[in-house]
C-alpha cells in the first residue's frame, strides 16, 4: 500500500496482521470502558423497579450514572504519568486492579452511597483503561494501519456497552457485576506478557532494545532499518530522553503540546453538547421520552448493536479515508437528525417506530466521528515526550465534561423539555462541524515524527496542510540518506 512517497505493507500481508492481533489484545482492555458505561443503563432501571432492595433518589440516580465519568479524570492522570515513567506495558496490566475491585465492590453493595463508591472505584479503572491502550497502540503501528488499529478502542468501547446490555436484559445487575470482575482479573494477567513498544524502550534504554522491541511488532520478514533510522534521527532531532517533572511541565506548554490539546478539547466539548455521552448513559430513559413506540429495553440493545457493527465499518473506513472526513460526516449527520428529532417529538401525538429508527441513525453518524475521530488523532497529535500524560489531561477534560452533561442531563431536560434538549444538541453538531473544518489536521498517512514537525512548524492548520507534502518529501530524503551512510559503513 502505498501513501505519498512511501510503501506499506498492505492489510493482509504478516506484518500488518501482526499490528492488527496487538490491537486486538490490546483493546480487550477498552471493552471494560463498554461494560462500565452500558451498566448504569441496565442497573438504573432495575434500581427503581418496584421488587428492588434499594431504591435511590433522583439525585442518587444521576450520581449512579455520572460519577464513572467525575472519578475516570483522577485514572486518566495517574495512567498518563505511570506510562511516561514506569511504561506503557505495566500500566496496561496495572489498569484492570481497580476495574476488579470495582465490580466487586459494587456487586457487594447495600445501598445506593455504596453503589456510587463503587462506581467511584470503577471510574479509575476506566480512566485508566482510556488512556493506555490508545498511547500503546499508536507507537507500536505503522501510519497504514495506525488509524485502523486507533480505531479499536471505540469499537471494543462498542462490544462492552453491547454486551452489557445484553447480558442486562437476562441477569440482575448484582451477577453482571460478579461477571465483569471475574474478566477484569483474566485481563490483569494476561496483560503482564505483552512487549513493551520500541517509541518508550527507545527512550528509556537502548537502540538495541527498541530494534528487538520493533521486531515484534513488524515481523523477522520486514526490513525495518530504515524505520529504526527515522526513529533515531527523530529522538536525535528532538533531544528525546527522560525528563524530570520541571523540563515534564516545561514541555506541557510548548506550541506543540497546547495547539493539539486545544483541538482535542475543543472537540471533546462539541461531543458533549452535541448529546452523544448522554445518549450513551441513559439509553433507556431517552428512548423512554421519545415517544418511540418500540419496548426501550429492546431498543437499547438495538442501539448496541448498531454502535457495533458501526464501528466496525468505521475500523474498515480509517484504512482509506481521512480522518477529517469522518469527523465532517459525522458532526453535520448528527447534527441533522437532532433538528428532526427534536421537532418530530415536539409536534408527534401518539407513539412510532420513528424516533427509534432516528436514534439509530443518530448512532451511525456519531460512531463515524464523535466516539472514534478525537480518540484515534489524540495520540498521534501529542508529542512523545509528554504524549501519555498529554493524553492522561485530555482524557481528564473529557471525563469531567462527560459528568457535567450526564449529572446535568434529568434536570436539563425536565427544564427545557426532551424536545428542545434534542433540538439542542442538534445545533451544536452543526456548528462543531465548522470548528472542525477549519483547525481539524488531517494526519492520515504521517509518521509520528511528521506530525510532530506539523506542529512546531508555527504555522496554522491551514498552511500547515498546504505545506506538508513538502516537509514530508524532505524528511524523507534526509532520513534515505542517513540510511545510505549507514549501509556503506557497514
């Protein structure tokens, strides 16, 4: 496969599968974000059932639901700094020991205080879990396969959310809770085997190691000198090594760390207001007020699913198309089906199909943009150095926006109506879907280390784009010579 002026392998060859198995082992680790989110869906319902033992409050309601996404940003930071220190491996494995005591704690639980301690518990298990599958992935993968593989996260985000809701409508939520923990150990496990990726052995130790550590990732038939070339002469360039917490904090505020953090927060913010977390949280209640004629319970495993094998097609899309057009697509489809929603509720006198077949549509456009592009161009945006406890702060915001909206959600809807809420979102969609054309970088087919170069370039996104064909052709000259040299030397 070949992408400007240079040759990938393509999708079938061993080399690519051998990216794409990593990714898969890898985001077993992101399922258990699906099976945290889709709980509360499941468990809210049975909580206010007349045969419950515990019976929550409106306002305990909205801490069950909310309070994953309030304690997920203390996960996100601690997994940013432990991945830049102790590594990306160990901190992967290290993700699932609050994700187990969790589960445990709120399977055991008696009232609803302790039901939102353990949900708190889950939160930084899920905070966790954000971050470092999705650091790990982008260092380990060639730029084909890069957005295919970043994509992973959100489709096995899809799996769990799926899964749960599921497994919800047969089991009581005590079992689901006995049932997650019990994969949350086997992960813990299985986790501790998985190499280390050559981008923090390379900082961390020797060239020697990281080639070894590259090998695994690329296969003994794949001739990885040059790539080996480019990584060196990028760490030489950029004086990468380990840094103490001044010159850490120091780099959290150059121009190539604030202007990808802005991007990505100011993505995250037109993610939430455009309603797609809350869809997420409270998919039965939603479909609840819509006036769908179709049993809620039954509709949000339709939503799960259609989540799922969207973000399937969605992994498929990302090995040919930009990720700037999937974000567009996205933000004006759900944009658009907002509006219509939002006056159909408004004026529909008697229960349809309708609103269920919206949301659904709804659901497609989101998963295209809104649940994949921010998460798969975080990592890559973000510079080495700094690149897990960047994505640790972004993962922070995004969680704590994600709580406002969700704990905000009953009350705003009970203020301004269902109706207009949708209505709402669906302006917000369409003007982030501006935003998003004008600062959105397009980053497929770039190596870390031009990406990187993009954003200490000064320039805006815009020439920056125009010029990029350019600084690519150039690096990639120096680095064929540097590799020459290093050939006649041999």
């Amino acid at each position: 496969m070949q992408q400007g002026d240079k040759q990938y392998p393509g999708f079938w060859t061993r080399t690519s599968l051998i990216q794409f198995g990593y990714g898969i082992w890898v985001n077993l680790t992101a399922m258990s974000i699906g099976l945290c989110y889709g709980f509360s869906a499941v468990q809210i319902p049975q909580l206010n059932a007349k045969d419950s033992d515990i019976h929550p409050s409106l306002f305990e309601d909205s801490l069950v639901a909310s309070i994953l996404t309030l304690a997920a940003p203390i996960g996100c930071v601690l997994c940013g700094y432990l991945a830049d220190t102790i590594g990306r491996r160990k901190v992967l494995a290290l993700t699932k020991l609050p994700l187990a005591l969790g589960w445990l704690f709120t399977g055991f639980a008696r009232n609803p205080i302790q039901i939102i301690l353990g949900r708190l518990i889950l939160g930084i298990g899920c905070g966790m879990a954000m971050s470092s599958p999705r650091v790990y992935v982008t260092e380990i993968c060639l730029p084909n396969m890069r957005g295919v593989v970043a994509a992973m996260p959100n489709l096995f985000v899809a799996v769990g959310i799926t899964i749960q809701a599921a497994l919800g409508s047969v089991f009581k939520w005590r079992i689901l809770c006995y049932i997650c923990g019990t994969y949350s150990v086997v992960m813990l496990i299985a986790n501790f085997f998985l190499p280390e990726t050559p981008y923090f052995v390379l900082m961390k130790d020797t060239e020697d190691k990281a080639k070894k550590s590259l090998t695994r990732f690329r296969g003994r038939d794949y001739d990885i000198d040059a790539e080996m070339v480019q990584i060196i002469e990028f760490k030489s360039a950029n004086n990468i090594e380990k840094l103490n917490f001044r010159e850490l904090i120091r780099a959290l505020f150059k121009p190539s760390s604030c202007k990808p953090f802005f991007v990505i927060f100011s993505y995250f913010v037109a993610m939430q207001f455009a309603g797609v977390t809350i869809l997420m949280m409270w998919t039965i209640e939603v479909l609840k007020a819509s006036k769908t004629s179709l049993d809620p319970r039954y509709g949000n495993i339709i939503l799960g699913f259609t989540r799922l094998s969207t973000a399937c097609l969605t992994t498929v899309l990302l090995f040919k198309v930009g990720r700037k057009a999937l974000a567009l697509v996205s933000a004006i489809g759900v944009g658009i089906i907002s509006v219509f929603l939002g006056l159909y509720i408004h004026y529909a006198t008697r229960p349809t199909i309708l609103p269920q077949l919206c949301f659904m549509a709804y659901m497609v456009f989101a998963t295209f943009g809104y649940y994949t592009i921010p998460f798969v161009v975080m990592c890559e945006l973000f510079p080495l150095q700094v690149r897990g406890l960047l994505g640790g702060l972004s993962l922070s915001s995004f969680n704590i926006l994600m709580f406002l909206a969700t704990f905000c959600f009953p009350y705003l809807r009970d203020s301004l109506g269902f109706a207009f809420t949708v209505l709402m979102f669906g302006i917000i969609s369409l003007l982030s879907a501006v935003f998003l054309y004008y600062f959105l970088p397009e980053t497929k087919g770039l190596t870390l280390r031009e990406i990187e170069e993009y954003f200490k370039s000064g320039r805006s996104v815009r020439q920056s784009q125009t010029k990029l064909p350019a600084l690519m052709k150039d690096a990639a000259n120096k680095s064929a010579t540097l590799l020459n040299k290093l050939k006649i030397n041999k």
